[in-house]
C-alpha cells in the first residue's frame, strides 16, 4: 500500500504523535520512511543566516551545523529507528511548505505525513509572511496524499479496519474515494461514505422546514449510491450516510461514532486561504478536530 | 601574512573556491587574516589614475563641507547626529585620504574604510538630492568599495556573493539547469488551476524577455509561478532565458567591477540571442540598477542602454492594469490601511514613482492608502540597502539603520507594507522579526493575483 512515506517533522514534542503514526505504518507497511525536517528558516538578505525552528535563534548554517541538527534529529528519534526499519533522515534549510513540496517531487513518496504544528503564528518562525500555514500549502499542491495528525487524540493507530470518507460529490472527491477505496480493499477494512448536507448554506435568506432537508437528505443518499455503490460492493463492509449539520462538525462526529481510525476528504486547491483567514476549508477543520489521522486528497 | 588562505585579493571563481570560502563559518577567521592582509599600494594608486575620472573628482574637490547632506542621511539622524556620520565626511576621510595619499595607507586604514563603505552607507543616493552641488555620495561610495574589493578589504558575504556571480552567473548557487527546472515544476503545480500556463524557455522575438532574482528560485520559486500567472492571464508573449535570467548583481554590493561586467553580460547576451521586444526583472530594485541603469556602462555599450528596451515589473505592471490586459474585481482591493515602500534603486534613481502610485490606485480602495512620509524618491532607504542586509559582522549596525523605517512603518498607521523590492522586502521583514511591530509585508504579485478578475476562457474547467 505505502512503499515510500515522506514525513515532515519539526522533531519536537508537537510533531510526537504525528512520529507515533509515521513509524507505526512505516512499520505496518513495511515502508521506507523519509525523516523530513527544516531545521531554519532563510534570513538576513542573501546571508548565511537563519533562524533555527527549535532554538528560535540567528545561525550560521554550514555542513557542520547541518551534521549536528541530523545527529539531534537522529538522537530524537533514537528509539523507533531501530528493529531493521528502513528510514533516511535529511535535513534542509526553506521555507517548510515549499520545502516539503520540493522533497516530494525529488523522493516522489506514496505518502506525505505531517508533524503538528509549530505554534501559534507569533512564536514559530516557519510562519513568517506565509500565505497559509504549512498544511495548506502542501496540501494544495502535494501530488501525493497528504496525512495529518493535528491532534494527540487522533494519533494512534493500530492498524486500519474502519475508514470514514467525506465526500461533496466534487471531481476531486472521486479521486480521494479511489484512494479511500485503495486502501479499504488493500487492507480489507469498513468503508463509509458519507455527505454532511450543509444547512447554513441552504437556508439563506431563512429557515429550511425539516421536510425539505429529510428531501435534500433522501437526494443525497441516492447520490451516493449511484456514484460509488457498484464499487463498493467490492468490499465486505460498507455503509452510506447523509446527515445534515455544519460539514466539519458532522464529518468528525461521525467518525467518532463510527470508530473510524482514519478519515480520507478531498481538498479543494482553489480554495487556498489568504494569511488572514483561518483554516476555513471544511478537510482543515477536519484535520484540527478529528479523533483519528486525516489524509487529504487533492488529485 | 600578506595573503590570507580565505582573505586575500584572488576573487573566487569555482564552486570548490566558493565551498571553502563558506566553510569559515561566519567568516571567522577570514577576518583575523584580514587584520595582517597587505595594501599592494602601487596597483591601488595605477588603478586609481586609470579610474578615478572628472566626475568623481569634482565631486570630491567642490564639495564645499557646508553640511546640507548630514541631515539627508538617515544613519547620520539614526546615530545620534554624530559628525562622523555626515556624508560628506564619511567619504572625504575615506576615499579622499586614499587619494590624497596617493594610495599609501595602511592595513588598519583599510580595515576602517571597510567598515564605512558598507556599514555607513547603504548606497541610497539621498544625499545626492539634497546637496547644492549634486554630489552624489553613494556613486562615490560604490567607487571605493571597488579600491577596497581590489584589496581584499571586503565582507566575507560579499566576497562570497561575488563568487557567486562569477562561477554561477547568479548571486546565490542556482545553476542554468535548477532554474528551468524550477520553473517547470511551479507550472506544473499550478496549470491545474490556470490551464495553458506556460513558461516558455528561449522563444525567440517574444515581446517579454522575464529575467528573475536567484533568491526566488532558490527560495521562494512561488514568485515565478506568479510572474508565470499574471503574463498568462495578461495574454503576453513572453519567455524566459535558459542562461542569462538572474538580474541581480551582489558583485554590485561587492564593488567586483569584473564580476559586474561578466554578469549583466550575461544577460545581454540572452536578449542578443532572444531578440525580444522588451525585458523586465522581477520586483528587485538593485537589480534593475544593476542590469538597466549601470549595466550599460559597465559593459562599455557607447548608448549607455541594454541591446533591448528594458523596464522594471511595477512599470509592466502599471501598463497592464491600464491598458485592461489585467482586471481587478474592485471588491476583492485592500481595504485595510496599507502603505508602500519606496525603492531607491527604481524610485529615487530612476523616478518610477507614479508607475507604483498608479498601480496603488487599482489596488486599493480609495481611502487606504497611507504615504509613509517622506515618500517617493525623498523616501529613506530600507535599511538594508547596498548589502547591508547580508553582512554578519555589521548586523549591529544594520538593525539599528532598520529604525528609520520601523519609525516611518509606525506613523503611518499601517500594517500591510508593500514592498516591490526583494532587498527592502527583506530589511522589513528583518525589522518586524527585530522590533516586532505587527505587520506584514508583500510583493505586489501575490496581492494582485488575489484580487485578479480572471476572464471565463482562462478558468479552470468544474
């Protein structure tokens, strides 16, 4: 399933649970994992200097620096890099996002995994002037899937038998139910399908009568099983849902529900958000409060 | 030790050389060399009868030390108005010793000389403005970083940057090959969302010949995908050269006379070679300098202008808004109070300021816009100008030269900086990461590609 998984760490406490589930799979899957970590951010015109992403100080970056921030890397890592798993580390000086997509296109991984986030906008130097934090942008551009583990809750991972899979009926839905489909049948687990019915955006202008929305509910479902239900016969288990809510909201409860392990969503790439907005994308919300790892999909 | 293993007068030319240079990390012990670096005096003065010409010798001799410079210089008002900090003095009792001593001057002399050349001046060209005589300080500045460069008696980054441009042709390690290669993979990221984008490579007779800053490539290449989508979406016929891009010149900074000519060469050469109607750099302002003010000189052509009609991005970009090629949907313009940082290079030394005011008028609501004050080409450099940015051993210097224009930032209100120059575009990032004053800072493409009205054809299929 996963022969080649990039993951992109800051190595610190924040990224924890995201290393917990990259080696887990890499494991699992018996995987080459690719340690991914920008240790600093470019600074100071056309200098040597940049900012280190853990110490948060001004440092001139030659080889021996490089060398010690591997080693550290390596140190950090020290008790999953045993037991004969297959692993690379490197480390590198950019902007993160740009940095990760650049390691992408050079390794060409099956997987992007990503560490948590560095902080709030004030403190982490990765974020300076970025339109978009680092998930937004590789997750716009990555031609891989990407996997996010935002929360500790969400990290653990024992294997898969149950995905949740949130579609809008998008093109780029179909791209990550084939990839939802991939896994489920590679790995034989339970796959739901499921729409949330967005009721803020239909009932503009007022309020929608139950009625309508267990009509709209009973148009989605057959939506679904016209677009997807041939497939998923191929499987051992399966289910559909419509249920009507705020999409984020709705998408995470259900997986909760459902004991999912895993949630596949597409991204929309034409939706990337300016610096000031916050993660407004329905699979961002996702990734910030799913219980459970989160792979987007945008191709 | 008349030379040392890492300060000496060889310019560096390999990629090896330019390896061992950067392996002094922060230029240590480049630096103890340079304390017993020799003065070959002979050379210094033979160079000085070759090059020091009427121009800058008037200059030096009419000035007439009546001090209307001082209060122009912003690291004279920004040192507490010290009298060392007056232009005229800094070069009077730089470069005018080296002269009146017809080139005998010593090691400490030089070390000194240095350290005024590039952290007392940033090359702005204010003073200029201000003096009743038209003496032009920073043309005189940038004449004694070359004597120094000849030396040795330069910043370890700018030895190095230099280095760059003569074994790349590019200021920072980015081959022919990583360019193109750069290119293509941002159009591949993003002709999914702009179908047609293209960046055509060495087309001939284009009406565009776009030529970039290293730094985006190396960095920051989502400025080329952007460059790419507003050519697109203007419906231009341009291209990129696969040698002969990088627009910048750090051997500029450096005062490399040869590393200069060798480099704006180099891009001439792609526009001989392309024959397109016109070139235009990205949105650089020491580049443009580089490349469309000096350059000509530098590469000894008689007109004192490139092979073909070259104009600065804020210049292209003016014409496209007014000419309708690209559209703003009015109600996606800033509507927060934003001001515009002035480059020197382009606006004081070359009076593009309404090409930025114009292009302001169609991005802005009306109402928003805040001049800093002063403004235009009475504008304070950045801070950072003429390499200030990069050199370790002068930071110091160079975070407290940044007050002026937090100051100015601070007035207006404002906290959204423009800053179409990647020079000042850093010095203003480098200023909210030392001050910590909340604002952001932009080129123009990312702001305008935002607010862009993109006609239907040119949307994605959904």
């Amino acid at each position: 399933m996963f022969k080649k998984i990039l993951f992109a760490t800051s190595a610190t406490e924040v990224s924890d649970h995201a290393a917990r589930v990259a080696f887990n799979i890499a494991r699992s899957y018996n995987a080459h994992l690719n340690i991914f970590h920008v240790l600093g951010v470019p600074s100071r015109g056309f200098s040597q200097v940049v900012v280190d992403v853990k110490t948060k100080e001004r440092v001139d970056v030659d080889d021996d620096y490089m060398d010690w921030v591997k080693e550290e890397v390596t140190t950090y890592y020290s008790k999953y890099l045993d037991n004969g798993l297959e692993s690379s580390i490197t480390v590198t000086v950019g902007l993160p996002a740009r940095e990760i997509l650049r390691q992408a296109k050079d390794t060409k991984p099956d997987l992007i995994l990503l560490g948590g986030s560095t902080g709030d906008e004030k403190d982490s130097v990765y974020k300076k002037n970025s339109a978009g934090s680092t998930l937004q942008k590789v997750a716009r551009s990555a031609k891989c899937p990407v996997l996010v583990v935002n929360r500790p809750a969400a990290s653990f991972w024992g294997g898969l038998s149950n995905i949740t899979f949130g579609t809008d009926f998008s093109k780029t839905s179909d791209k990550a139910f084939d990839f939802a489909f991939k896994i489920a049948k590679a790995l034989d687990c339970e796959l739901n399908v499921f729409h949330a019915l967005d009721i803020f955006s239909l009932s503009i202008g007022g309020i929608l009568p139950q009625d309508d929305i267990e009509q709209k509910i009973r148009e989605k479902l057959r939506t679904i099983r016209s677009r997807y239900e041939t497939r998923l016969k191929e499987l051992k288990n399966y289910s559909m849902e419509v249920l009507e809510g705020i999409p984020y909201i709705e998408i995470v409860k259900y997986a909760r529900d459902n004991h999912s392990d895993l949630i596949v969503m597409a991204h929309h790439s034409r939706k990337i958000k300016s610096e000031d907005a916050n993660l407004g994308d329905n699979v961002e919300q996702v990734i910030v409060r799913a219980g459970c790892p989160v792979i987007s999909v945008n191709r | 030790m008349p030379e040392g293993k890492y300060c000496n007068k060889t310019p560096v030319e390999t990629p090896e050389e330019v390896n061992f240079l950067l392996s002094d990390t922060s230029g240590n012990t480049y630096y103890e060399e340079m304390e017993s670096l020799d003065i070959d005096s002979d050379l210094l003065w033979k160079t000085i009868q070759n090059t020091f010409k009427s121009r800058l010798k008037t200059w030096l001799e009419i000035c007439a030390h009546c001090g209307m410079c001082a209060e122009s210089c912003f690291l004279y008002q920004v040192n507490n108005r010290d009298p060392k900090q007056v232009p005229a003095y800094k070069i009077q009792s730089t470069l005018g010793e080296i002269i009146n001593r017809k080139g005998k001057v010593d090691n400490k002399f030089m070390r000194h000389a240095m350290e005024v050349a590039w952290a007392q001046c940033t090359c702005c060209n204010r003073c200029g403005t201000y003096c009743p005589h038209g003496i032009d300080t920073g043309i005189m500045f940038g004449y004694l970083r070359g004597l120094l460069y000849q030396q040795g008696f330069v910043p370890w980054e700018m030895k190095i940057g230099a280095g760059m441009h003569r074994t790349y042709r590019a200021q920072m390690d980015v081959t022919n090959e990583d360019f193109v290669e750069t290119f293509e993979w941002m159009i591949e990221e993003n002709e999914d969302e702009y179908p047609g984008l293209t960046a055509p490579v060495d087309k001939e007779g284009a009406d565009i010949l776009y030529t970039v800053n290293a730094r985006e490539v190396k960095h920051y290449p989502e400025d080329l995908a952007e460059a790419a989508i507003l050519f697109h979406i203007a419906g231009e016929n341009w291209t990129i050269p696969s040698a002969g891009w990088e627009q910048t010149s750090l051997a500029m900074f450096a005062g490399d006379w040869a590393a200069c000519k060798m480099q704006v060469e180099s891009v001439y050469a792609a526009m001989e070679r392309l024959k397109p109607k016109r070139m235009i750099g990205t949105e650089c302002g020491h580049a443009h300098r580089a490349t469309v003010i000096e350059g000509p000189y530098w590469a000894g052509r008689k007109d004192g202008l490139p092979p073909v009609e070259s104009i600065h991005y804020v210049e292209w970009l003016a014409e496209a808004l007014r000419t309708g090629k690209l559209k703003i949907d009015p109600s996606k313009r800033i509507k927060e109070l934003v001001t515009i940082q002035d480059s020197c290079n382009y606006i004081r030394n070359q009076g593009l300021k309404d090409a930025t005011r114009e292009i302001i008028s169609y991005i802005v609501e009306p109402g928003y816009f805040v001049e800093m004050s002063p403004n235009k080409e009475h504008n304070y450099c950045c801070g950072g100008g003429g390499g200030f940015n990069g050199i370790g051993i002068f930071r110091k210097q160079r975070n407290k030269a940044l007050i002026t224009k937090r100051d100015q930032i601070l007035k207006t209100g404002a906290k959204l900086v423009l800053a179409p120059c990647h020079n000042c575009w850093d010095a203003i990032r480098d200023l909210e990461e030392e001050y910590n004053i909340g604002i952001r800072w932009s080129f123009l493409k990312p702001v305008i590609i935002k607010m862009l009205d993109i006609p239907d054809h040119l949307k994605p299929e959904e």
